[in-house]
C-alpha cells in the first residue's frame, strides 16, 4: 500500500506531466470577464430568453395615459409620478443650496461661473453656468444634461468650451457635430447650467493608490492613461451599482433628485426667468432629459435625443448597453413603459429625436415609443405640444439635430 508521501509524490509527477503536456498541445482557455461579448447571433441571454419574454408585461401596462380608467391627466400624473418616486426608493431631504462662485471668467459675448451647491444634504455638485451677456434679463434657461459615452474622467465638459480642453474630450464631441453645444445654447440667448452626473467628472470614483494624474487630471495627462481610467471606471459600474442598491437606494433616484435640485438652484438666479426653463440631452443625458421633465413641472420644453424605446423590445438583445446599473429602477417597467414616463410631461412640450441607424435601440421599440406618445399628446388636446423624429442617423446629436432642438426652445421658451 501506497504511504501518503509516495500518494502525493504521485500526483505530483501526474501533474508535471499534464503541464508539460498543455504546454506542448496548447489547448485553448475558455474564460469569461463580469462583462463577456454578445453572442453573434440569437437573443443575448440564449436559451433562457424564451422564459424573460414570458416574465416581461405583456399587453398595456397599468399606469400608461392610454388606459380607458385614465381621463383625469392631474389624477392620472399624481398617480404614476409617485409610482415612479416610490420606486426610487430614494427621497431626499430638501437642503439650502449654499452656492458658492469658484470663478467667473468673461468669455467675450457670455460669462461662465464655476460653481458649487448642495443637492441634498450628502452631495455638493460641481457646475458651470453660462449667462449671455445681450439676452434680455430674465432670460430663459436650460439645463444641460451630459451624456455617458463609457467616458468617466470628465463630465459636463463634453458639453463647454474651456481651457485646456483634452484632445480626447474634443474626439468626444464627434457625436455632436464638433460642437460644444453649451457654447451653442448660450450664444442664442439661454443661460445654462450644466452638473457633473455621480461617477463623472469631479465626482468620479478615486482609489487611494490610483496614480496622481488619476487623481488630479492634468491637461498633460496620456490618452492611454484617460483610456485605462475609463476601463476601470466601466468596469466598476456594476460594483457601485450593487452598492447603491445595498444602502436600499437606486443610483437612477440619485441622478434624477440631482437634476431636480439643479433646477431647484436655477430658479435662484436673477438672470433665469423660473417660467421659461427647458431641459435637452443626448444618450443617457436624454435619458435624464425624459425623467426630469417627467417629474419637474417648472420644466416647459424637453429635447430628448438618443433614448427613447419601449423598453420590453429591448430585452432580447439591447440590454447591455441601454439598461445599466445607473438606469435601473426595478420593477419600474411592471407600471409604466419608457415612453409612459416620458408622457409624464404632457401638456408641457417634448421633443424626441432617435435614428434607425443607432445600435443600442431595437428599431421596432423606437417607433412604438414615439407612436405611443403621440397617441397621449392627441389624448389630452395638445398634440402640437409633442414632436418626434425619426431619422436615418445613428446615435449622435449632430448639427441637424441640434437645430430642430433649438427652434423646438425658440418655440416654447
């Protein structure tokens, strides 16, 4: 009989043997990353798709304005605002902004502030605001909301002119036609004010042993040191959203109540006329587009470009990109689609802009969405109040697109 030592000696010599043996043979390693690559054909979760598509709503859902039991808008919008607010899971106590003025800087024909305020009693947010310096006081006012784009280093720039712009944030602004489109609203008479979203910019997530310029964002910082940080900051995603909703909170509640409290702030302003403040954003700034209308009525004009669908044709093989941890609010869509939030602004005016071309929306999705809201629009006598676009661009906001969206402000604001 074998003693232990020979029994270990044994496998240990097996094992040398099956090393040198993959070394030769070369066999491949199948491993799989928190993030692995869609499959190229077929629904992207494979097999058990057949069960979601069963577990998804099925027919109208119970909170869309379309239902028959639904007449009363002011009835039917208290109802399912506080749906959506309860499903949050995130309300938080109304604070003094306490604005504070970082720098002002003359930009020739506008004036743009660095600014800090509360939101709530846990966030003081960074802003800019831009104020045109001919624009007849009080002026009207937008608020800009910046988009994801996988891009975490920095935030609200994407959207403003300033110093010492980095090369990878002006390739950024491809997707909006090389402009700065901040610089674009405040030259047509609008003050603006744009936040850094939780996790962007400024409020971006900082490790103890990151690198300085990790930390400190140099204008001379690497394109691959930019790149590296916004991989570890994608790849983080699901760890901060896991650990958002463990303190029993949504990151959705938190962006939306940030957006809210913006305009809380604007409406402080001398320069902003609290009757005349409108909202746009591309991606998943369009996303918060949708929900801040949807849940501010001192919001009177929306452009909404780059997200909008209704989310159940999503499901099969456009999850990954378009419902992340930053947009879940779970069991949302058991009550209310995507587009019945968006109606949620009716009879203030919206505008929606998507293109046949973008990848990350199911095309059939797009046109019921749109469809749907224009059926709500006719439903409470304001169809002139909503208009939807529907080109053959992909997921950009473009020159085209952006002079619909400001003729849309010129219009309502």
């Amino acid at each position: 009989m074998n003693t232990r030592r020979q029994f270990i000696a044994t496998v240990a010599g097996a094992a040398a043997v099956s090393s040198r043996a993959s070394a030769t043979e070369s066999k491949p390693e199948i491993r799989y990353s928190m993030s692995p690559p869609p499959p190229k054909t077929g629904p992207h979760t494979g097999t058990l798709d057949v069960f979601i598509q069963k577990l998804k709503p099925q027919g109208e859902v119970p909170l869309s304005f379309l239902k028959d039991a639904h007449h009363d808008l002011a009835e039917w919008k208290a109802k399912a605002r506080a749906k959506m607010l309860e499903l949050l899971h995130y309300a938080p106590e109304k604070c003094d902004p306490q604005a504070e003025v970082i720098s002002r800087k003359d930009c020739g024909d506008y004036i743009r502030e660095e600014i800090r305020f509360n939101t709530t009693p846990v966030f003081r947010v960074p802003a800019t605001v831009l104020i045109p310096k001919a624009a007849k006081k009080p002026a009207p006012a937008v608020v800009l909301l910046h988009s994801h784009g996988g891009f975490y280093l920095w935030g609200r720039e994407r959207e403003l002119e300033g110093d010492d712009v980095h090369s990878t944030l002006i390739e950024l602004r491809e997707s909006y036609g090389k402009k700065a489109i901040g610089t674009e609203m405040v030259r047509r008479g609008y003050v603006v004010i744009s936040i850094d979203m939780f996790f962007w910019g400024e409020r971006r997530m900082v490790l103890e042993d990151d690198p300085p310029e990790w930390k400190e964002r140099p204008a001379t910082i690497s394109r691959d040191s930019v790149t590296k940080f916004n991989q570890r900051s994608s790849a983080s995603e699901q760890l901060m959203g896991r650990t958002l909703f463990s303190t029993g909170t949504t990151w959705a509640g938190i962006i939306a109540w940030d957006d809210i409290r913006t305009v809380d702030y604007l409406i402080t302003r001398p320069e902003v006329d609290p009757q005349r403040i409108g909202c746009v954003g591309h991606s998943v700034g369009g996303l918060r587009s949708a929900y801040l209308a949807a849940l501010d009525d001192r919001i009177k004009a929306a452009v909404v470009c780059g997200w909008m669908c209704s989310f159940p044709h999503q499901l099969a093989k456009h999850v990954r990109s378009t419902i992340g941890h930053t947009k879940l609010i779970p069991g949302l869509y058991r009550f209310l689609d995507h587009p019945d939030i968006a109606s949620l602004t009716m009879p203030r005016s919206l505008m929606l802009i998507n293109g046949i071309q973008d990848a990350l929306f199911e095309t059939e999705g797009v046109r019921a969405a749109h469809e749907k809201l224009a059926k709500c629009y006719a439903k409470v006598g304001a169809p002139d109040h909503f208009k939807g676009i529907i080109d053959e661009r992909p997921h950009e906001f473009n020159a085209e697109r952006q002079a619909e969206a400001w003729a849309w402000f010129d219009k309502w604001l």
